[in-house]
C-alpha cells in the first residue's frame, strides 16, 4: 500500500515538472507583443491585462464619480480616471505668499 502510494506521488511531481517549464502555450501575444506567462501590461490607460496561461485576462478600471466638481473634470495624461481640476486664483495670495 505504500509503495502504491509513492509511485503515484512520483508520477503527479514528474507531470508537475513537465508542465513547469516555459512551452509555447504559456505566453501571450498582444498588439504585435509577446508577453510571458504572469506577465502584466497595460494596453490602454483603463485596462490591465495578465498573460495566464496563454490566455489574456484583461480587467477595465472603473473610476469613482466625482462629486463637487466646480469645473469640468479632466483625465491627466497617461492616467484612467478623471480629476477636479485644480483652480489657481492669482488675485488671491496665501500669507506665505503661494497662490490659492
């Protein structure tokens, strides 16, 4: 009975080791980029992608509502989600002098 069970705990570690090592299937090509297994990237601002297993599993980002925003938000360069755009009043001044 054990020795049974040693040779099947060999044959499943043997299989593991097989299907461990870097094969064709494990990486993912996107855009005209390949990418390996576990691997991340962002194809656009708001989408995360994953290589899984030769699959690409992609996640959209979404933002938070913005609420109170006095002026129209804005999405900064490279960045997903929108801002309240920070409103620079040069006729008032700070007492240190910074502008508000």
């Amino acid at each position: 009975m054990f020795t049974l069970g040693l040779v099947a705990l060999l044959v499943s570690a043997s299989v593991l080791l097989v299907q461990g090592g870097v094969s064709p299937s494990s990486v993912c090509e996107d855009g005209g980029e390949t990418y390996r297994d576990h691997e991340t990237w962002k194809p656009q601002p708001c989408l995360s992608c994953r290589c899984d297993n030769g699959n690409i599993k992609c996640v959209l980002t979404l933002c938070p509502r913005l609420r109170d925003c006095r002026y129209p938000s804005v999405v900064p360069e490279g960045e997903c989600c929108p801002v309240c755009p920070e409103v620079r009043r040069p006729w008032l001044k700070k007492p240190d002098g910074q502008m508000s």
